[in-house]
C-alpha cells in the first residue's frame, strides 16, 4: 500500500486506518476482470449477459452477508417498463435494399416514409449537432431523416435505449400516448449519402415488455437504522456494437465495471465494520438506457431518509488531476466534498470539484433522481471525459485500466465516507429547486 494511504486518519470515523488495509488489490481486480469479460456481453439490459452479471453481484452480495431491501426476497429489485418495440424494417436506398440500423424516435407506431419535399433530411456528423436535435425532437418542423455519419457507430446502442423507447410504467398508460407532432428517424449509414439519392423507409412497431432489476443488499445500522446512505454504480452497458477491429463487445471496463466493482469492495469493507447509519450498496441497471434502474429505486425510497448517496462512475483511469485523486460532481452544491476531504486530513489523496461543468455529469448519472429530491448525491470519478478515446467503444477493455489506482481510490472512500456512515457528519442538502428538471 501507498506511504500516504498508511497515513490516514478518519476523524470521526471507525478506526479505519488499518481496516482500509483489508481493500486489496488482487481482490478488486478479481471482481472488475469478471464483470467486464467477454461473456458477460457486454451487459445490456434484456440479454443472458446482464443477468449473469447480476447473480455474479448477487453472490458478491452474499458473501458479504448483506440483507436484501425491505420487501425484496433476494437481492434482485425487479420492475418493468413498456415501451415500443421495432417488429419489422424495410429500408432502400436508390432502390436497393439496405440492412443498416434504423431508428424511429417518438412515438409513432409505423412509419411509411417515401422522399419527396415533405421531409427535411439532415446529415449529422458529430454527437453535438445530433444531440441538439434528438433533446428536443418536438421542435422539428417536418418529419426529419437523420443520416448519422459512420464515426458515431458507438453511440448507436445507447442512442436506441435512450430515446426510441419512450418507457412506461403500465402498458395502458403508453397505449393512451398519442401520437403527435412530427417523428424523427435516424439511420446510421456506414457512408455518405448524397443528397441526391431516393429512400423509402416502412417500419412497424409493437407495445411490449422489458424486464429489469438493480441489485441491493444493506447493512443494518447498529444506532442510527432508520438513517441511510446509499453507495452505488451502474452494472450495465451497451451490450454488442458495430465491430472494430474484429471485437463487437462493449466491455465497459471503465463505464461501469469499476464503480461497480467499488460497491462490491465497500459493501464487504463496512460488513466487518458494521455502520451506525444503515447502508444500502446497489448496482443500477439501464443507467445507459435512460435511467430507468436509479429512478425505479429512488421512488422506493423516502428521501427525507437518505443522508448522503456515494455514486461511483468511472474511476478506472487517472484523473487530470493525477493519481491519488478524484473528483466530485455538484461538489459545490453540499458540504459533502469538504466532509470527505476532511476525512483523509494527513494524506496526499484529494477529492476536486468537477473539473468538466460543461458536460452535466452531475445529471447525467445515477445520482441525479436523488438530488433532484434533495439528497445530497454525488458522484465520484476519474474520467476524462474530454479525451477518453475509450468511451462508449469496444476498447473499453481491462487493459486499459490501473487497477493499483482504483484500489487505491476505493480504500480513499471507505475513509472519506468514515463519519457519514457512523452518524457523526451529515452533509447538507441540496437545494433541489435550483436544480435542472
């Protein structure tokens, strides 16, 4: 272990100094090797991959002899969201027949499109320029075909997910959805089309079913149970993408099998050190695929309740701001970074503000449904996400990471978090009407 990590001291925490010891880092890299295997597939939600990966943490779970949530039988938290389904897709280009991926966003349930002037078509090259449409397709004046240009290929599974679903909770409830204003089609085209080029696009889509389950367990706390605080990540991803190179699995080492991998390590780290407060670990499903696991849990929960949320996202590569070191989103926006950085007083390990306010992390991860209720729920990462060339793809491998660093952070966690777990620091909530909606 690092000189500096031996030097801790957690004010107000257990004796954690030593007991951070126990955080090793052939165990973690045990755990993060596993969930970002190939046969995991890439851990989609609905695919064997994703379910797999949830009796994995399910045993993780038990070896940490953690209870399952009031009410849950096991440490699955199952639900359901309805949305529209693709049935059947035929695609030409001058006429010929195309297999490209084509995908309808809103709510139309078929589409019989022929070019002519009643379409506006635009070509979208770079994830900000089709973002600006795809956050707001109610401001498209005519029914809109969008050819994404080859270099966005990784973001199809997400972008399918994230808003061609349109999920609900009961299938009556999306049934009595009408269908209005103008649609948007997208198709990822593996090259230029020109302008001049005829199309024809007839799709049919059905209402069905997806299944989903984050994976919780908690530990009771010994004074303080009906006070909680949350550690969580995301254990899903994108499932198989266009293949590079020959590989078509998105691993998602990074994003999210380290964070994840955290939660594992904290929740067998606190078991041997039983909190005062009550502490639920969960592993979110679909936070790739809108948010659906962290919004399902969060409405089981009584926020008033929740005294602080640890979400961990990303911490497998070094932060800019070097290594022992992390950032913080919303840092500002509580006193939960000052408590943490108080935690590790003596040490060279050092929480930042969000060095990236331009990209949203902060509503953009599974922390956000809290926050949004007042929690104060934060997460904690290390990506670049400005120049991480990994991001989405299927290089996002366990090789790319350093796992010496991310035990590392998670020892700096199980520290920092000493005084919030043990009742003698609760962080300030967050002033949820000067969030985004």
């Amino acid at each position: 272990m690092k000189k500096s990590l031996l030097l801790l001291l957690a004010a107000g925490s257990l004796s954690v100094t030593g007991f951070a010891q126990e955080i090793k880092e052939k165990e973690v890299a045990r755990i993060i090797s596993t969930l970002a295997a190939d046969d995991m597939q890439g851990r989609f939600p609905g695919t064997p991959g994703i379910e797999k990966a949830a009796q994995f943490i399910s045993s993780e779970f038990a070896k940490a002899a953690l209870q399952p949530l009031p009410g849950e039988k096991s440490f699955l938290q199952e639900f359901s969201k309805f949305n529209l389904k693709t049935t059947s897709v035929s695609f030409t280009v001058s006429g010929e027949a195309k297999d490209w991926p084509v995908v309808p966003v809103g709510t139309g349930r078929s589409f019989d499109w022929e070019k002519d002037s009643s379409f506006d078509v635009v070509h979208a090259n770079d994830p900000a320029e089709l973002m600006k449409i795809l956050r707001n397709p109610a401001a498209v004046e005519k029914n809109t075909l969008i050819w994404v240009g080859a270099a966005m290929n990784g973001y199809l599974s997400g972008i399918t997910a994230s808003f061609s679903e349109h999920s609900y909770d009961t299938k009556d409830e999306l049934e009595a959805v009408p269908v209005a204003g103008k649609q948007v089609i997208l198709v990822f085209a593996p090259r230029d089309v020109p302008d001049t080029a005829s199309w024809s696009i007839h799709i049919r889509r059905e209402i069905t079913a997806r299944h989903f389950a984050n994976v919780a367990g908690m530990i009771r706390g010994k004074t303080k149970p009906d006070e909680f605080v949350i550690f969580s990540g995301h254990y899903d991803h994108l499932g198989i993408l266009p293949p590079e190179a020959g590989d078509s699995i998105a691993n998602g080492a990074d994003d999210d099998a380290s964070g994840t991998t955290a939660v594992i390590m904290l929740s067998k780290y606190f078991s041997k050190h039983p909190p005062a407060r009550s502490v639920i670990f969960v592993a979110f499903t679909a936070e790739e695929s809108g948010g659906h696991g962290s919004r399902y849990f969060s409405e089981h929960q009584d926020p008033e309740k929740v005294m602080a949320m640890f979400n961990i996202e990303m911490i497998g590569k070094e932060s800019k701001f070097g290594k022992n070191s992390a950032f913080i989103t919303g840092f500002e926006r509580s006193d939960f970074g000052p408590i943490l950085q108080r935690n590790l007083k003596g040490s060279t390990f050092s929480f930042h503000p969000d060095p990236y306010p331009e990209q949203d992390l902060f509503y953009r991860s599974d922390n956000a449904t809290l926050a949004r209720q007042g929690v104060p729920a934060h997460t904690i990462s290390t990506t670049q996400i400005d120049k991480d060339t990994y991001y989405h793809t299927v290089r996002d491998e366990l090789a790319t990471l350093d796992i010496r660093n991310i035990t590392d952070i998670i020892k700096a966690i199980a520290i920092s978090a000493g005084s919030i777990v043990n009742g003698t620091d609760t962080p300030t909530r967050i002033e949820k009407e000067q969030l985004k909606k």
